[in-house]
C-alpha cells in the first residue's frame, strides 16, 4: 500500500549521491540517526569511535574538521567546543581532580585566568601563576601535586614568548601535562605538539573561521591515551558543535593559509614602520627582531599572524581613548582575527600577579584585516597625528 500524503510529508526520499563530488562536506544535521533493524540499534555502543550513533557524538560535517584539525595539528585526535574559551575550560577539567595543581602563564587569555580562579579552585584544585619568560620561575613552582601546566605563546596582547620545548621538558619531568592555547599562531604557523606539548587548544572563532561569524574552539591531543577521557567526558557533558557551524569553519579554513601570510606580511611591515614612531612606546610583535623572545620566535614559528600590540609613554597614554574616534577604516571590536581590520584598548594589569606590568596600563592591540594596506596606514597615521597633537596639549595644559 503507497504511503498517505501525510506520511511522505515525514519520509524524505533518498536521492543518488553517487557521482556527486563537492569540493566541500555538505552541512550533516542531526539528533536522530536511524539504525538498519533492532539488533543494529542494540549493537550501537559497540559502533566504535568512526561509528555514528547520536548527532551529539559527531557528524560527517563536524569529523571533517575534526580531522583536518588533527592533521595539521599533528595530533592523536581532536574535539570541537562550542567556542574557543569552551575548549581551554574543557580541556583543563579533563585531566583535573580535587586536590591537583595546575600552573597557568601569566599572560593567558584572561577568561582562562577567571575560570582557574574561580571555577577549578571550586573543585578544589589548587594554582599558581609563572612568569612565561623566566623558565626558572616555572620549575620553582612545579610541584608533586602539578598535572597540569597551561600557556600561551604569545601571550595575549602582550606577546611574550615562551620556550615550549623547554617548558614541555620540564613539565614532563614533573610528570605533568602541556597545554599550548595556540590561538595567535593557528595550526599553520605553530605546532606546539610537535614541539613536545600535550594538549594545544584554538579559538577556530579568529583567523581559522576567518569572518567574525561564528564561535567555535578545539582541543588536539598528542597521546591517543588522552583522546579516550575527553571523548568520554564531552559525552557526559553533552559538549558537541553544531554541524553548521562546523561548516562555516570548513569553508573559512579553505583560504587561511591566504589570509594568514598576508596579515602576516602586513603586521611585519606595519610593526617597522610604528617603531620608534614618537607617540608610541614598545611595539608588541614577535616578527620585530627587537622583540624579546625573537630567537625563540624564529626557531620555533612558522609565520606570524597579524595581531600586534602598542604600548604608549605616561605623557601619551591617558589620550588613546579619545585618539581612537579618529580611526575609520579600523573598527573598534575585539574578537580578532576577521576580515576586517579591528583596533581593541586593552587593560591588563589586573590579569597580572607573578609578573608586573610596568607601563602604562592601555595597550591597543590590532588586527590586521585584508583592506587596502596603504589606506590601512593612513588611518593608523591619522590616529597618530591626533594622539600626538592630543598628548601635545595636554602637555601644554599641565
Ligand atoms: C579569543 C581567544 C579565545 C577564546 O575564543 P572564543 O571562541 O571567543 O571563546 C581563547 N584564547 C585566545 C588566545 C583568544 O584570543
């Protein structure tokens, strides 16, 4: 008997896909995924990990970038969340129990920070902060409860470099993990498993998605052994990525490595021409020879992005507010990484306690984007002039 019109409202016919070959995955939407017969559906946890069995446990969409992620990456295996900031939280608590003690760089992203404080000290795990330059500081600090030491290189906004195979052998010494938030460098211009870490997380939100569309994080591992609990617990979670989202990241990643060596290229020569410009103090970028942590830089990096940070002398500093209404092809925003070019003042002395911040505390952090570099320019030396002609009569009015 032919089914009603009610019922084929709800059967969706299965049309060939043989012989369709897009270049891209198609978007895999999915809660329900049917099985052949009763038995198949009994048999479902046995479906191994490629298996398919729930749509929060992957789709096709959602395991093609996992696996492009864990081919650059060099990785064991990897997991999407749900925004950058999801995966370095998740990716802590994995491999986190009450009474260990995890180690965090001084310059992580400060959401990282906030979560150590507030949400691991709740479990009763205990933390400390290094100082990312000074590899002494770290090994002083490790101790037998450490598992976990977790950094970033750069630094967020202030850009300090870090020695990760160094700091990796220590770690592992202390029989402790590394996580690298790789989120500045990408995949493609940093491969911190390679260089001896653990664990490396990315905000697919910047340069990976590429289009300020779209939240999304990852977590590589290098151990399959540590691919097993993160799977487990992003299950017990309920932590998946939605398949269309998934797809946004896929088709951004097709032209990063484009968008990257531009920006790159970009932020060098911008960085060259800004330093020792008269209104600015330091020049934040590790492409700059001047830079401390160059060496490690160049041994390590592939390529720079194009995020670079300014610093201001006291005379100059309290005027960058207002200097900033003068910009108008940058915008004024913070999630970097896009295609348009964004100028962020930034403060961070408070995300600071095993270093200190000795300058002033407004920092503006830029993205290059892909506008016109030479319209780029003027709009930064437009800022400029007016910084200097507003820190010139302040000056004058003291
Ligand atoms: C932006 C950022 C994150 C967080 O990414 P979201 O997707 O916005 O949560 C994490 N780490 C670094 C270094 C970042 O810059």
């Amino acid at each position: 008997m032919a089914p009603t019109d009610l019922t084929r409202c709800v059967l969706t016919p299965r049309v060939a896909t043989e012989g369709f070959e897009p270049i891209g995955i198609g978007v895999h939407r999915a809660s329900t995924i049917l099985f052949e017969d009763a038995a198949a559906y009994a048999e479902r946890g046995e479906r191994g990990e490629k298996g398919y069995s729930y749509g929060l446990y992957g789709t096709p969409t959602t395991r093609t970038l996992e696996e492009k992620l864990t081919q650059l990456e060099q990785a064991a295996g990897t997991f999407l969340a749900p925004s950058g900031q999801a995966a370095n939280a998740l990716a802590a608590v994995a491999f986190l129990n009450k009474g260990d003690h995890i180690l965090l760089a001084d310059t992580v992203y400060p959401p990282m920070r906030d979560f150590a404080l507030s949400d691991l000290a709740r479990m009763g795990i205990t933390l400390d902060f290094f100082d990312p330059t000074d590899l002494g500081d770290l090994e002083a600090r490790i101790r037998s409860e450490t598992r976990l030491v977790w950094c970033e290189s750069p630094g967020s906004t202030t850009m300090e470099l870090m020695d990760i195979p160094a700091a990796a052998a220590l770690t592992h010494e202390a029989r402790a993990l590394l996580a690298v938030d790789n989120t500045w460098a990408t995949p493609l211009n940093l491969k911190p498993l390679a260089l001896g870490a653990d664990i490396v997380t990315e905000a697919l939100t910047k340069y990976v998605s590429g289009h300020s569309d779209v939240l999304m994080g990852s977590i590589s591992v290098r151990d399959p052994d540590l691919a097993q609990p993160l799977k487990k617990m992003f299950g017990r979670f309920g932590i998946g990525a939605s398949p269309d989202d998934a797809s946004l990241v896929l088709r951004g990643f097709e032209t990063l490595g484009m968008r990257l060596r531009h920006c790159g290229a970009v932020a060098q020569r911008f960085a060259e021409r800004l330093s020792g410009h008269r209104a600015i103090g330091r020049v934040l970028f590790p492409g700059l020879p001047t830079m401390a942590g160059h060496e490690i830089f160049k041994r390590d990096f592939l390529g720079s992005s194009g995020v670079f940070s300014l610093t201001f002398p006291e005379c100059v500093a309290p005027h960058v507010w207002r200097a900033l209404d003068h910009l108008s092809l940058f915008a004024i925003g913070a999630s970097w990484g896009g295609t348009r070019s964004l100028a962020a003042p930034m403060s961070i002395g408070a995300s600071r306690s095993a270093t200190r911040w000795q300058e002033p505390d407004v920092i503006l952090r830029i993205s290059i984007g892909l506008e016109d570099e030479g319209e780029l320019w003027a709009d930064l030396e437009r800022m400029l002039t007016a910084l200097r002609r507003l820190s010139a009569a302040g000056d004058a009015a003291e």
